[in-house]
C-alpha cells in the first residue's frame, strides 16, 4: 500500500489524499446520464469530476474499495462520468474505466456512474 494514500471516512463522504491533492467523494453512486449526472453531482456537493481526478480514484482504486468495503459502502464502480464534454462532439463526454484508468467518450444519453467529487484546497 502506498504509504502516501490516505482515506478518512466522513458521514456521507470520504477524503482521498494522495499525491499531493484531496478529493471529497459522496458514498452514493449512481447510473444517469450525463446531464442528470451533472445535476445531481452539484446537489451532492461536486463539481471537480474531472479526469484528472477520477484517474486519481482509479489509481487508488484498489485501496478506495477495500476501506468503503471495511466500511461496508458500495465500492467504486467500473465506468464513472466525468465532467468534461468531447471537444470534438458536443453530444458526448469523457467516461473512466475506473478498472484500468482508460479514458474514452460516451453518447450523454446512456446510463454511467458518478459520484460527486470535490477538490479540497489546504
């Protein structure tokens, strides 16, 4: 285990750190597409679904799931949105393979995961 990986569990949340940037991550995922997603990101306290930050999520993603399983929370699931639309297709955006850290692009009508990710500033 990566000895500069930490979790903290929060109420309806939980904190990565690693690599010098904090993430907050609701528990709660779930299957929309991409607009819905995006809305309901928002009211859950995100914003910063990046894909930058869900390869964070993906590299970590290992040690992530064990402790939401010790925790007993659904652990991360293989295909998350991320906020970005395709710059070469405005009815598409940016998804993860959480599993393999790949980056491709959807059609924002189909169903994938989110959860809602915030960066935390020091």
């Amino acid at each position: 285990m990566d000895s500069k990986f930490k979790f903290t569990a929060e109420e309806s949340t939980f904190v990565v750190e690693a690599e010098g940037r904090r993430l907050r991550v609701s528990y709660e995922e779930v299957a929309l597409p991409h607009k819905k997603a995006m809305t309901w990101c928002k009211k859950h306290g995100g914003g910063d679904e990046t894909v930058d930050n869900l390869r964070l999520l993906a590299k970590y993603r290992s040690q992530i799931n064990e402790e939401l399983a010790a925790l007993g929370k659904d652990k991360i699931a293989s295909w998350m949105w991320s906020n970005e639309t395709c710059y070469h297709n405005a009815r598409c955006a940016f998804v993860l393979d959480v599993n393999l850290g790949n980056v491709y692009y959807c059609s924002e009508y189909y169903d994938d995961c989110v959860r809602a990710v915030s960066a935390l500033k020091d």
